[in-house]
C-alpha cells in the first residue's frame, strides 16, 4: 500500500515536471512573441494616430484598425497565459477560451463586411484574403487548447502555428491598412493638383 503511494505521488511528480518542462521549452520564444504583440499594438497606435483623420472618416479603415488591435492584444494575452506559472490543463482551457473570443471576432467582423456592407469591404473592410487565415488560426488556437487540456505534446506546436498565423495576418493586414490609407491621401492630393 505504502509502495502504491509512493509510485503515484512519484508518477504525479513526474507529471508535474513533464508539463513544467513543456512550458518551459517554450519560455524564450513566447517572451520573444509577447513582446513583438506589444510593440505591434504601439506602432499600431502610433500609425493610426498619424492617419486619425482617415481613420475616423472611413469605417473599413476604422473597424481594421480597431481589430487588428484586438488580436494583437489576444496574442498579447495567449503570450502572458503561456508564461504564467500553472498547470498545463487550465492552460489549455484558457487558451481555448481566449481563442473563442477571437474566433467570434473575425466571424461576425466578416459577416458584418462581406455580408452587410460589401461596399466598406473595398474601402478597407475585410476581405476573405484576411478573414480565413484568421479564423483558421483560431481554429488552430482552440485544437491546441484541446491537445493541451488532453495532455498532448503537440498542443503547444499547434499554439505556436496558430499564433505565428495570426501575428503575420495581423501584420500583413496593418501594412494593407496603411497602403490604403496612402493610396488616399495620393489620389486626394492628385484631385487637388488637377482641379487647380
């Protein structure tokens, strides 16, 4: 009996140590990870800020502005949740949940652009060129989340793809952002050089 004990208490020990060493195989890279969400999201600020103007007058361009935001503080969030002290499971089931969020996010910012206004999609909206590399992340966020609950190594590779997903869509997506914004203010000053 006493035997019986001490293998589990060993066993669960053993555990313990097997899923600190899963997080802890990711700690540099995902301190790597949460700082660049943070940089992102101020250059992001920065960016928008220097464009407030049109930002404010366009709604494609308000609404991508105000979401890429929002997953860039979602990845900000997984970054923080995967360096957080705790046990594997409860980790798993936080990310699940915080890639949910950012599931009904891109789905009903899609249906709003592709569906109700197709005319804000051409002005900046979302397009299904952002819209399913997002929810596809997602989707790889929530199977990751799974995996982890489920004790699955690969859980934290699916994590990983997931969240490199988002951040380049993100980034390719701000960049598409600032383009148009450009492309803007070009034909506007083109108008005003011609009409004088």
């Amino acid at each position: 009996m006493k035997l019986q004990r001490g293998l589990n208490a060993a066993g669960s020990n053993n555990m313990g140590t097997e899923s600190v060493d899963l997080i802890d195989a990711w700690h540099d890279l995902y301190v790597m990870l949460g700082t660049s969400s943070a940089a992102l999201i101020g250059l992001l600020f920065v960016a928008m800020s220097l464009h407030l103007g049109e930002v404010v007058s366009n709604p494609g361009f308000r609404v991508r502005s105000y979401n890429q935001t929002l997953y860039l503080l979602t990845l900000l969030v997984e970054a923080v949740l995967i360096l957080v002290p705790q046990p594997v499971p409860f980790l798993g089931a936080e990310l699940m949940v915080l890639n949910l969020v950012g599931l009904w996010i891109a789905i009903s910012t899609s249906y709003t652009f592709i569906y109700k206004h197709r005319d804000n999609s051409h002005r900046g909206g979302m397009k299904m060129s952002r819209a399913i590399p997002l929810s596809v992340a997602y989707l790889l966020g929530i199977a990751g989340g799974i995996a982890l609950i489920q004790g699955s190594r690969w859980g934290m590779y699916i994590v990983t793809v997931s969240y490199t997903t988002l951040l380049v869509t993100v980034v390719l997506g701000a960049w598409s952002t600032m383009l148009g914004m450009e492309q803007r203010q070009l034909d506007v000053e083109q108008r005003e050089k011609t009409g004088s």
